[in-house]
C-alpha cells in the first residue's frame, strides 16, 4: 500500500487551514463535519468563509502565513494557489511532526483527504493515493448507487444493541448469522420505509428468541421495461443482495446480469394462450416456498409491479401467509416507452390527461367506458395490445374518436431494437400488418403520438405518411 489508511476523530481538536478560496471552503466544510475546531489563515477570504466566522464556526487569522499558527495543531491543510508558499508550509510541517495534505500536490502531502460514502456512523473512503482523484470520484459516484442512506441508521441502531447482542448471542457465529439478518431482513426494511420504531422492535423482538433460522423476506422490484439505466438504486441494490429472482418473461437479460452472481435465477413469465391464473398460482407457491426456507426472494417485473403487473394479487398472498414483504417501483411501460420515442404523455395544448389501458382485459370483460376514451385532448396508453389492434381501432371510432387521431406503436422500448410507427387511427390496423409489429409493443393514441415524427431520439422511427410528405 501507497498510504495507510486510517479514520481521525478530530472532535474538538484544533486544525489549520492556510488558504482563503473555494478550495479552502470546501476542506473548512469537511473539518467542521467531523467535529473539528478549524482555524483558517489567509491575506483574504471568501464571503462564505467570513460568514462561518461571523457564525463562529471557525477562527479566522488575516495575514500573511505565519509559521506560528502551526502551534498546537493535529492536522494541516495548505489550500492556497501559491505552490512555494505550499512547499514551505509542508516543510515545517514535516519538521514539526504535523500531517499534512497539500491540495492538488500528492508529493508534499502526508496524508490524503479521500472521497466519501457518508452513512454516518458508517462512513466509506475512497483514495487512489493522489495519483487520480477523479477515478476516486467515480468509485465513490458507485459505491453511492450501492448503498441506502437508511445504513447510517441501521449502522447506529447495531451500535446502541451491541452489548445485548454480544451478551445474548455468545457464540461468534451466532453472532454473524444475527448481523446478517440485521442487514438483510425486516429491521433494515423497516428502516428504508421511515419506521424507525418498528425496527428497532423487530431487533429486539429477535434478540429475545433464541437463535435459529433465518427469517425470509420478498422484495416486488419493478425492472422497467428494458433498458438497465433505468432500474432505480433501490432495484439495484435489491438484486446485489438476492438469493433468489423470480422473474417476468419480459425481464431483460442485461438486467438479469446486475444480479448477484451465485443467486438463484428462475423465469416466471406468463405466454399468450397460457392458463395465466395457474402461472400466478405456481409464482405464488415459490415465493412461499424460498421465503419459508429463509431466503431473501426478488419477485421481479417488467414495468412496475402495480401498473398490471398483478403486484396487489402477489401481496395479498404473502401477508395471508405472514410473508415479510417490501415493493420497490420500477418506471412502467407507458411513461418510459413514451419518452424514449418523444412524446410528451401530456401536452398544455394537446393532451390534459393520460389513461393506462391494459387490452387484454378489455376485451375479455368489455366493461370499459368508450365514450370518454374517445374524447379529444388526452392519451391512451394501451399495454398488451398488439393482438387487439383492429378491435381497439375500431370501438374508439365507433364511439366517436377522429379517424385521423395520431397513434404510435413502441417496440421493444427503451431497447437497443426500439422501433417506433406512427401513423394515423384509420390506418393502425394495417400499419401494425405492413410492418410486422410484435410484443412487446405499447400503443399511444392521442395528439400527442404525432409529435414522435419531430422529437423522435432513440432507435429507428418509421415516420407516418403525413410526416414523409412534409419532409
């Protein structure tokens, strides 16, 4: 190792900071956040610095560096743009026995301030011993992806049980296997959901039972619609910590691969001309059967779990069976696929509402009210309903939406194989025929599809008629 690292507790102990910039704002800043008394010498100051010190925050030494304020000081950061004046200060600080860390300067530096994953108590630091400070910037922007602020809490409420679980978990791994479930189970979700009490409840509910089997936990992820940026931070984490994902067929294989490794993979997806309420029976056995035997199940889904994704069904089974659950939401179809072609779901001028229609129920049990579907001024977004295209085409315009009313079809949004048709209400059944459109595909009706032959950004745009002819 170049450096060895180490955490200082610098409360109340006095530091020195030669330098009055924005550079030296943001070392005073961090000083004062690990309780430091900082004192800050410079001819000049930033107006932020002279109000920390009218705050009394920091004291200030207005002058010229003056190798006496060195005295008594446990660290020293030199922040000025003057590299002798740098060079100078390090050497008497060498000379003094003092760590120093020279701002931008690895070789007069005695110790270094690294990047930081703050989930105070527990905090993460990053240092590629100045050699490249941006490349410790971009670990910590991932180490920040990887790790809920809900860990400072968990970390504190771990710290104030500690002599109960040493003394009521003996055994060393008894002890880990507590950790663990601290990490993994119901207090860390607890914490995550804002219910700090309700954590700490479920802490030392546990610690009073005598030590036995895990306890095991569904998580609902939604995975949105393809593209792995757009997984939330949460999912992300939820997939690191997986023993097992129970996944849609919809579920990409790049999202598949952020999973941990040595997690249990087992797709759930339902097919057309499938008995889909025996496939929900056999998801629902599964995430019975994992979270009895004490692992920590991802039921994962395309889109969000509650935008007919039956996610309300599969939490209703798991609280009649007194399964610890959490629902992570994902971005649903509609929202990312609309983006990703260019169009605004509501519009000032064209659009002042957004409906989410799933085809397949629609028409199985035809209860929908067509008249205000037809109405001008909003956009329907329809799920599933490639193979009810004709059928859609055609209630919407007996029941009074304009022939000439904008649609565009999505498929595969939000994936490198995007393709987007636009066209006219009239013409959808054989747009979807001409160019062989397959699910997944989400279908836009409204004023606002057209705007997919202007703002179109993502993957291939197959144009309708009246944009060609405008070209």
């Amino acid at each position: 190792m170049n450096l060895f690292p180490l955490f200082a507790d610098l409360k109340n102990k006095l530091v020195l900071v030669v330098g009055g910039g924005a550079v030296a704002e943001r070392k005073i800043a961090s000083l004062l956040a690990a309780g430091a008394q900082v004192r800050v010498g410079a001819p000049s100051f930033t107006p932020a610095i002279r109000l920390m010190a009218e705050q009394e925050k920091i004291t200030l030494l207005e002058d010229e560096f003056q190798p006496g304020w060195m005295e008594q000081v446990w660290l020293i950061v030199a922040a000025t743009d003057d590299r002798n004046l740098n060079k100078h200060i390090a050497l008497l600080a060498n000379q003094a026995c003092r760590f120093i860390n020279v701002v931008d300067d690895p070789e007069l530096c005695s110790f270094q301030m690294p990047s930081i994953v703050d989930r105070s108590p527990l905090v993460i630091a990053i240092s590629s011993s100045g050699s490249a400070p941006v490349l410790a910037r971009r670990v910590r922007e991932k180490l920040e992806t990887l790790f809920d602020h809900s860990l400072g809490a968990l970390t504190a409420l771990a710290e104030k049980h500690r002599p109960a679980i040493r003394r009521l978990r003996p055994n060393l791994n008894q002890r880990r296997q507590f950790y663990d479930w601290l990490l993994d189970g119901p207090v860390a979700g607890a914490l995550r959901s804002q219910q700090p009490a309700l954590a700490e409840q479920w802490l030392e509910q546990e610690l009073e039972c005598a030590p036995g089997s895990p306890t095991g936990k569904v998580l609902l992820v939604g995975a949105g619609p393809g593209d792995p940026g757009l997984l939330t931070l949460k999912a992300l984490r939820a997939l690191n910590e997986a023993d097992v994902i129970l996944y849609d067929r919809l579920v990409s294989p790049e999202i598949l691969a952020l999973a941990r490794r040595d997690a249990t993979q087992v797709c759930v997806g339902k097919s057309v001309g499938e008995d889909h309420d025996a496939t929900q029976d056999r998801i629902h056995a599964l995430m019975l059967q994992h979270a009895q035997d004490g692992q920590r199940v991802i039921r994962l889904k395309g889109g969000d779990a509650f935008i007919f994704g039956r996610g309300g069904e599969e939490l209703e089974f798991l609280q009649a069976h007194g399964v610890a659950y959490e629902v992570i939401p994902g971005i649903t179809a509609a929202i990312a696929c609309a983006a990703y072609a260019g169009i605004p779901l509501t519009h000032r001028n064209h659009a002042q509402s957004v409906r989410f229609i799933t085809a397949h129920s629609a028409k199985e049990n035809d209860k929908l009210d067509w008249h205000s579907l037809a109405a001008e001024k909003q956009t329907l977004a329809f799920y599933m309903g490639v193979s009810q295209i004709q059928w859609l085409a055609r209630q919407l315009q007996e029941h009074g939406r304009s022939p000439d009313t904008p649609v565009a079809i999505i498929e595969n949004g939000t994936r490198p194989n995007q393709r987007v048709v636009t066209g006219r209400l009239r013409d959808l059944p054989q747009l979807v025929l001409e160019h062989q459109v397959q699910a997944p595909s989400m279908l836009l009706i409204g004023e606002v599809a057209a705007m997919a032959d202007t703002l179109h950004w993502f993957g291939t745009h197959i144009p309708s008629l009246e944009a060609l002819e405008a070209y």
